[in-house]
C-alpha cells in the first residue's frame, strides 16, 4: 500500500466515509478513514455536527490529521438539535422517524456536491446504497441477519413464549451446533416477529448491503473463517481487514516509525486517573467492567452488578457513563456513587475511561462486557478473557461465540444477579484463570499476527486499496 507519487499517477480515489452518529461506528470507521490517506487516497469524512463537537472538544484531531493532504471533515446534521440530551435509549428511539429522513437528505447534498466527485461512499447500512459497504459490528451477526426469513419459513421462528430458550437453531450455516434462541437478536424474541417492522428493516438492509461490489468488515480470516465463507457464498469480494486499530498501527510504524501513534477518536471526556490506580494493582488482578457508548441500566440492575463485584472478591474499575442509569436528573448515577463510596478500597469509578488502554494494563485480568464488537475485539486483541452481558443488536450472537466458539469467556446473558456476578467474576479471575487466561492468549496471537505485513487482515486491505483503484478509474 505504497503512497502514489502523486506527479506520474491519475487522481487518486476519493472516498467519502459516513458512519452513524455513535462513538463505536466512529472508532472504527475512523480508523479506515486514517488508512486510505496512506495510500494516497483522498478521504472525506462526514460526521454530525454534534459528534464533531465533541471529536475537537476531547481530541487533538485538527493537528493529527494535519499530516494527510487528502483528508478533510464535513458536518451534517443527525436530525436532532444541538442541545438535544442523546441520553438514555435516545438513538434507538429517534433514529427511524426523526434522524434518518434528514440525514439522508443532508448526505445527498454532500454527494452531489462533492468536488472532486466522491467515487465511493461507504456507510454504515440504511442511508443510501454504497458502492462499498462496511459493516462495524460482526460477521456472525450480519450472517444471523441475513438469515432470518430462512428461520421464520422452517419454522424455528417464532419463538413460543413458553418454550426453552435453549432450543437450537439448525438453520443458520455455519451456526447449527451452538446458536440458541437465547442467542438471536432480542427482536427474535417477539411472538409477532413475522410482523416486526423492525426486524423486516434489519432483514432488508443487511440483504441490500449485499448487493454492494464488495463488503468490508472489521475481522480476521482466522476470527471468524467458517461464517466468512458462508457470507462469500452471497458476497464473493469480502474483505476482512480487522483489527483495523492493530493495522493501522502496523502501518503507522512502517510510515512514520514506532513513536507514531493513531488519534483517539473519544466523544465523552476520558478519566485518565485510572490508569494511575491500574498502575498500583498486581498484574491480572482487577475486572474492567463496561457497557459501551449506548446501554443504559435500570437502577435495580447496578445495584446487583455491585454486590456481585464486592462478594467476588476481586477489585474492579467500573465505568459509569453520564445518563446511563436510568432516573431523572442523574439520581440513576447517584445510587451508583453511594454504592462506590461504600467500597472505595475494592473499586475504582470513571465516567469513560481510556478502554484500549485499560484494557492493554497488565492489571486487567477480565473484561465485563455488553459485547459491542468494538469492545469485543478490544479484548481479543489484548487477550483479556470475557464476562458476557449481551443487551441488543449484535450483542446476544457475539457473547456466544465468545464463550462457546472462542471459548474465551463466559456468557451471563439474561440474568443481572448478584450471585451469578459474583459466581462468574470468580471463575475468570481466579477459579479457572488459567484456562481462560491460555485460550485467550492463543487467540490473540492469531489475531495480531494477521495485521502484520503478510499476515490476512494486512494483505486483505492491500488488496481492497488496489480494487478501490480500479473501480475509480
Ligand atoms: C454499538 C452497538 O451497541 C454494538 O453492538 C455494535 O457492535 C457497535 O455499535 P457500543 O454499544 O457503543 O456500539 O459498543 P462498542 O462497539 O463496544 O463500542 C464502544 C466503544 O467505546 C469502544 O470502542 C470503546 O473502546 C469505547 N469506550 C467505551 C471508551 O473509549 N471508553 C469507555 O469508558 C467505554
């Protein structure tokens, strides 16, 4: 992926990168809007205004991405105003009737005024039809999507209320063994799902999304190989590209030399403080527990998280974000902090931490997660074994392959009970460390190697810059 000497070459490619308005699209999609630069591409980047707000408030962006010529910024609305909260469920509530007409509309007008004209646009699903469609969450979810109508025509959807939700679902290929109903999307859940708007809207976007010339997504081969091949069997230009943050520092340090590092891409104002507490615990003794940028709790169900942690004995750095436990004017958050005050000496508490660093402390001997993919690779990359407590989206699929597949974690799913916490924070941590400790070590090797030059994930996206080349000829 040499740089072009821009004098003897054509113009290079410009691609326009466009993710939803949500801090685990931007980090990963930001990242590849970092990559393509390198090769000499030009790359626009359009984010909401009031994300971008928050990108130059928290982030020294304007200085980092200084050094690409082809790079710039652009701002569009996300529908909402300004000073709307965006607490709570707030995107899933007003993405379909309030943001996305007028994102849409508003991304049009960038498109058609895009100078020189943007070749290619690559965007999370819905918006418009990309020529290259990239996929932020995971392969084993976009397969699950794509596969619904196949489980709904044998029968296996829907789900009786009153039956086990253990059952198996033989129907998706590559999943027959191990996917149950507890494992599908929530929207599977519902006796009416035949009906659910919303589950026709994922369906049809995720089908859609495969009729784009080539489909990008943040995995290694050696990750997720058999769904990989499933997938090629409706898409055959896949290219696996992940991790992307692991890539880019492979690319970075061949550019720039080892002290280069990428831009953090934080949209809330990150607590340093507690790598300075990680920093007085023994190596692999503390748990980092974390739901991501969206989740919200209910107030009985931290309250549980807490006693589980304190039973276990085992120290914990806890993220609390802003407005995500539910209850006017952030008394939700209070009962959090009275519980915190109560064992200072057992845990630590921020409002957003710096999670890849966390996560890369030799501290840190378990993560407790929601399983956002960004998070989930974030652990694998590390090597840091996993405690699953899957909410929405793709969540549910991958808590499943973490603990069943991968075997590098356990899978708390459905139940927010103190002694179940207390339970599997004993097993990660102390009782069967070693196991996990071995089994997510051997995926981690995987994993990095295949972002090193030669490895799958580095020739991958070598392959994907040069087909960018020739479709913008
Ligand atoms: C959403 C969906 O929920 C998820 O299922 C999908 O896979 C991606 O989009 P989110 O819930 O925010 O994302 O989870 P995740 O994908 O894990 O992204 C969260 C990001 O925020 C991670 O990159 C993580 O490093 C970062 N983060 C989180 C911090 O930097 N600090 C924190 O304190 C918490």
């Amino acid at each position: 992926m040499e740089e072009q000497d821009r004098s003897s070459q054509p113009r290079p490619p410009h691609v326009l990168i466009f993710p939803l308005p949500l801090q685990g699209h931007i980090n990963t999609m930001i990242k590849l809007a970092e990559l393509l630069p390198i090769a000499g591409f030009k790359l626009t980047f359009l984010n909401s205004h009031h994300n971008h707000k928050r990108l130059v408030k928290f982030n020294n962006i304007a200085a980092h991405f200084e050094r690409y010529p082809g790079f710039e910024f652009k701002t569009i609305t996300d529908g909402l105003p300004l000073d709307h909260p965006r607490s709570g469920s707030w995107f899933l509530d007003m993405f379909e009737e309030t943001m996305e007409p007028k994102m849409k509309q508003s991304l049009r007008e960038v498109l058609v005024n895009s100078s020189p004209p943007a070749l290619l646009l690559m965007l999370q699903r819905r918006l418009e039809s990309p020529l290259l469609f990239f996929c932020t969450s995971s392969p084993c979810s976009f397969w699950v999507y794509y596969s619904i109508p196949d489980i709904i025509q044998v029968g296996e959807l829907p789900i009786n209320g009153t039956e086990d939700m253990d059952r198996l679902i033989t129907t998706v290929p590559g999943m027959e063994t191990y996917l149950r109903c507890r494992d599908l999307p929530t929207f599977c859940r519902k006796l009416d799902i035949e009906d659910s708007i919303y589950m026709k809207l994922v369906v049809e976007q995720t089908r859609k999304s495969l009729q784009a010339d080539a489909l990008i997504l943040n995995t290694a081969e050696e990750l997720d190989e058999p769904i990989l091949s499933q997938i090629r069997t409706k898409c055959p230009r896949v290219y696996a590209v992940g991790r992307l943050h692991a890539q880019l520092n492979t690319r970075l340090n061949a550019k720039h030399g080892e002290s280069c590092d990428h831009i953090s891409n934080t949209l809330w104002e990150v607590d340093k403080s507690c790598i300075f507490w990680l920093n007085k615990q023994p190596n692999r003794s503390v748990i980092y527990v974390s739901f991501g940028s969206i989740m919200s709790m209910s107030r009985e169900q931290p309250v549980e998280l807490w006693y589980g942690l304190l039973n276990s004995k085992t120290k914990f750095l806890l993220v609390v974000r802003p407005n995500s436990v539910i209850g006017k004017d952030g008394e939700g958050e209070d009962v959090v902090m009275e519980l915190m005050e109560k064992s200072k000496d057992r845990g630590y508490i921020v409002n957003w931490a710096p999670q890849e660093a966390v996560l890369n402390h030799p501290a840190i001997g378990g993560f407790f997660t929601h399983n956002g993919w960004n998070s989930t690779l974030e652990s694998v990359v590390p090597g840091v074994p996993m405690i699953c407590w899957p909410q929405f989206a793709d969540q549910h699929v991958n808590s499943r392959v973490v603990s069943e597949v991968w075997k590098i974690g356990l899978d708390m799913k459905d139940v927010c009970d103190s002694k179940i916490v207390e339970k599997m924070v004993n097993d990660v941590m102390v009782d069967r460390k070693e196991e996990f400790a071995k089994s997510a070590s051997e995926m981690a090797k995987v994993t990095n190697q295949s972002v090193n030059v030669g490895g799958s994930s580095y020739s991958n996206l070598d392959c994907l810059v040069e087909d960018i080349r020739i479709m913008s000829l």
